[in-house]
C-alpha cells in the first residue's frame, strides 16, 4: 500500500518549530519506522516523491521531456542518501522556476589585508 509523508504546522501556535523540509521528515520516518537498508531509505524516499504525487493525480514521478517541471535537487551520490545525510537540496524547481536555491559560499577576508 503507497505511503506518502509530509509536514504540517510548522512555526505555529501548534509546532513552534520546524523547517517544512521533507528530508527531515523523510529521515525522522525512516529513524521511527527502524528503515534502516538502503531499499528502506528509497521505499522512505517514494513516501515524500513518487506516492504523493501519484494520491494527488499528478501521476509518476519522472524526468522527461514535457513532464512538469517541479524537482528538488539534492547534491547526493545515491538517492538513498538524501534521507541518510539529510541532504540540504541544492535547488526547488516548481513551475520552471527556482524557487529554492542553497549557496554554499566561503569568505577570505585575509585577500583583502
């Protein structure tokens, strides 16, 4: 039977505190479920991807020509590791647009002396 996992009342009255990311909420099913094989921590991944799409009528998760274009990238090897590392995505594409984007950036003040 298709699982999907998602977030709710984050930073409310109800759960001050969260962050929306689904790859929290991919490792904390994953942690809770003791979904610990690298299957389980894909079948954890489909829970945020694949099934939600699929119970919401937006049919397979895919990339392909003429698919919509809605996407997270993670910076990850191996897609298991998205939820195993709690991969900060590097970029969210919703609609075509970027709409999420993590820098990583490094500072030498030193350049300047």
């Amino acid at each position: 039977m298709p699982v999907a996992a998602a977030t709710n009342n984050v930073r409310n009255a109800f759960t001050p505190v969260g962050t929306a990311n689904l790859t929290l909420m991919g490792f904390l099913v994953s942690v809770g479920c003791h979904m610990g094989t690298r299957l389980d921590r894909l079948a954890a991944l489909d829970m945020l991807t694949e099934h939600p799409a699929r119970m919401l009528g937006r049919g397979s998760v895919r990339l392909a020509e003429g698919a919509a274009a809605d996407l997270v990238v993670w910076e990850t090897e191996r897609a298991e590791d998205v939820i195993g590392t709690l991969a900060a995505p590097l970029f969210v594409i919703k609609r075509g647009r970027i709409t999420v984007e993590h820098r990583h950036s490094m500072a030498e003040p030193w350049r300047t002396w």
